[in-house]
C-alpha cells in the first residue's frame, strides 16, 4: 500500500494545488502541493511517519505562507480536535482551539488562563512558540505535552519543554505537538469570568479586529516593537491591501485582497525604518513559509 493510501486509510483527507489563502487566518497565500488534513491524532501520527519533511501547521495565526504557494507537504492539525477534563487538568489535542480551552476551564471553574483566553490560533500552536498575553504565558499553565519525534511518541514536563521569550525547545527540535495537558487552580467561576471578560474588553480597546497575525515583532529590550515603529510615523502605512494598524503599530492588517508580498514588504519597511532610526533590528514573529523576494 502506498504511503498516502495509509494516511488516507488512517481516515484524514489529503487535497492537492490547494489556495493557502482559502485556510490561513489572513487569507493570503498560493497553492499547496499536497496538504494533509488529519482529524485525530492516530491519523495525525499516522500522517507524520508516513512523510519526509512535512510543514506542519496550526491556526496559522503566526504563519505568512508565499504567494507563490508551497511545493511541500503541509500539514494541518486544525481537524485534530477535543479536550477532556479531570480534576484540574485539562488536556487538549493539538488542533484545539486555545479560545475553547479557556472557555472550558471558565466552565469548570478552573482558573489560570483568564489572560490567555484572547489569544487566537491552536493548543499545538501556542505551546510552541509560548505565546502569551498580559503577562501571563503558555509555560505558566503547561504540565505536560505529548509530541511526536524521529518516529516516536514521548512525553515532556513543563521543564524539559525549555519555554523561553515566544519560542521554545518544542520549537527549537523541530518536535510536533500531539496533545497538551494544562495544570489550573480551583476559582469561583464568576471571578474568572469576570477577569476574562476584563482582559477582552482590554484587547479590544488596544488591538485592532481585523485579519491580522498578531503582533509582527518581538519585544526589544522589553520594549513593545509597536513603539519604535509608531516612532518612525509609520502608523496607517499601506501596501497593496496590507495596512500598519492605525489601533497599534505591531499589526499589519489585511484591508481587503491582500497578498503575502504586500506584508512582507510593510514587514521589512518597518525593519529598515525602526534600524535607521534607532539602530536596533526588530526581531519578527510571524513566521514566513516559502519564498520571498523583494
């Protein structure tokens, strides 16, 4: 039986020439070669053992794919879905959506991502690259992550993880996220909810909603990235249908027909700008697949 026939066996679905556009969260990007969509993780291991070199992504709410597409083998764990809770541990499978954990936790009465409940993308995501929001990081709430590695299933404690500034050991060994337990405290479910709803009304009011990535850059010398671009009169800056927020300046929004060549080249005019006044180079988060030329 040929690899694919196994994966598709498995039960997951592969398309082919698909438009990254038509599944990325900024609804840009050009066509896959082959994309994966598992929709377990049996499948999703399934999928891994039976490829070489696979791009494996989330939400891609941190993730700018080429215009000119990928010829590789993405995969997407968005179907790979489902949580389940016991006492205060939550464990979810790497394609759930951080919102619906947070929301679940709010439920149980379980407190500890009331900062994190805004941030958009996947589990698998944000435990990789250690996202956080006010203060409060992915690391500060993990117990334990299931990954995939070198054709076998192993299992990491918070330590052994090595979280750091918005990356981690998860993201710097190339491991592949399979399900996340997270540790949280007992709390009367109306103080959590209130807090969540403080630090979306918070949200709301500094960050724009349209199609965006989140914020572009990294801190520097724990400065926001915002400040120095916003400095640079930058703010409201266009390119092609791709706008530097007028709401803050660490988001590059999709006003319409945008490209992923109009970001990148609003990304590098912030990076000359901020280096040429300031002499620092910003650092991005959002990751680019594929090629770019400018």
């Amino acid at each position: 039986m040929k690899k694919y026939d196994l994966i598709i066996a498995s039960g997951a679905t592969i398309c082919y020439n698909k438009l990254a556009k038509d599944f990325t969260h900024i609804k840009t990007g050009g066509k896959i070669d082959t994309l994966i969509m598992p929709n377990t993780i049996d499948n999703l291991v399934v999928a891994l053992q039976n490829t070489e070199n696979a791009i494996v992504l989330g939400g891609t709410t941190n993730s700018l794919i080429s215009d000119n597409g990928l010829n590789d083998i993405v995969i997407l764990t968005t179907n790979v879905r489902g949580l389940q809770v016991k006492d205060n541990i939550i464990t979810a499978n790497a394609g759930e959506s951080l919102a619906k954990v947070c929301a679940v936790a709010k439920d149980n009465s379980l407190s500890g991502m009331e900062q994190l409940s805004g941030i958009p993308g996947t589990v698998g995501g944000a435990v990789n690259m250690n996202a956080g929001a006010y203060g409060r990081f992915m690391s500060d709430v993990v117990d334990h992550i299931t990954c995939y590695t070198n054709g076998k299933i192993i299992t990491l404690s918070n330590s052994e993880c090595e979280f750091m500034y918005r990356t981690s050991g998860i993201a710097k060994n190339n491991l592949i996220v399979l399900s996340v337990a997270f540790k949280l405290t007992e709390k009367n479910q109306i103080l959590i909810s209130n807090d969540m709803k403080y630090y979306k009304d918070k949200r709301r009011q500094s960050q724009p909603s349209d199609l965006s990535l989140g914020s572009v850059f990294k801190k520097y010398d724990n400065i926001g990235a915002g400040y120095y671009i916003e400095n640079c009169g930058l703010k409201g800056t266009t390119i092609g249908g791709c706008e530097i927020s007028n709401k803050h300046a660490n988001f590059i929004i999709n006003k319409g027909l945008a490209t992923s060549k109009d970001y990148a080249n609003l990304v590098t005019l912030c990076q000359n700008k901020v280096y040429d006044k300031y002499n620092i180079k910003l650092e991005r988060e959002v990751k680019y697949f594929g090629e770019f030329i400018f």
